[in-house]
C-alpha cells in the first residue's frame, strides 16, 4: 500500500493570520498565499478574481521577489470585470527563515469608488450659479 504524504504545506504556519486579515476585512478583502517555489497559489480566502488554490500564480521565478523587500505596496491593480484593486503583498518565510511564499491582500475598492462617485453627484453643482439671483448680494461677494 502507498504511503500517502499528509505533511503540512511549509506555508502552512501562515494560514492563522491570512485568515484573521480576511476574516475582518470580509467581504471587501481577497487574502491570498502563493508558493514562489511552485509559482502557485497555496490558499486563498474570500476569493473574488476567480483564482482557486492550485492555479498559477504568475509571479515567475524572478529573482528580485527572492532577494529585494520584504512588502510590496500598497499598488493598484485591475480584477477580471476591470473593477480596481488596491493590494499589498508581504514576504512569507518558511521555519527554516528563507522566503518562500507571498501573503497578498487584495482589497476591492469598487464599492468606494460607486460612495466617492454618489458624494461627488452630490457636491458638484448642477449648473453655473445664476448671476441675476446674487447680482445685488453683497454677502454673497465677502463670503466668496
């Protein structure tokens, strides 16, 4: 009979805290763990770009992610309906202290966006001021 590998993942030991960042930023927050050794992601947590745990995680191998900072952003990128995303990503160690994953928080600012664009209809005036009502105001003329 095969003996069936049931060791953890090495990223494993990061799992409590990318599920407490998601668990208190849910819903508005995508928490990811990707594997740089395997290019792929590892757990994903209130997912919302359609990325599942196995898919490719599009980082490469590029040397720079293994050796430069230890947190990337805040940036802005875009999710797969275009919406916009601010993310930060942050160096995840192994027990052994080398860097072998990614911890990334993608926050869905799509639901700002549509408050900042309601407040702005709001504040922004509909017409130019109508001079005739103001032409004789002279309060109106200190307060501007």
């Amino acid at each position: 009979m095969k003996k069936i590998d049931s060791a953890p993942h090495p990223l494993a030991i990061h799992f409590p805290t990318a599920q407490a960042v998601a668990a208190l930023l849910h819903p508005h927050a995508e928490v990811v763990i990707h594997d740089v050794m395997t290019d792929r992601v590892v757990r994903i947590w209130n997912a919302f770009s359609k990325r599942r745990p196995g898919a490719p995680s599009h980082l490469g191998h590029d040397p720079d992610l293994l050796e430069e900072a230890d947190t990337y952003g805040p940036y802005e990128k875009a999710n797969f309906d275009g919406s916009r995303i601010k993310s930060i990503s942050a160096v995840l160690r192994d027990k052994d202290n080398r860097r072998a994953g990614f911890l990334c928080i993608n926050l869905d600012l799509s639901k700002f966006d549509a408050a900042i664009a309601l407040l702005s209809a709001f504040a922004t005036p509909l017409t130019d001021r109508p001079e005739p009502l103001f032409r004789h105001d002279w309060r109106e003329r200190i307060n501007l």
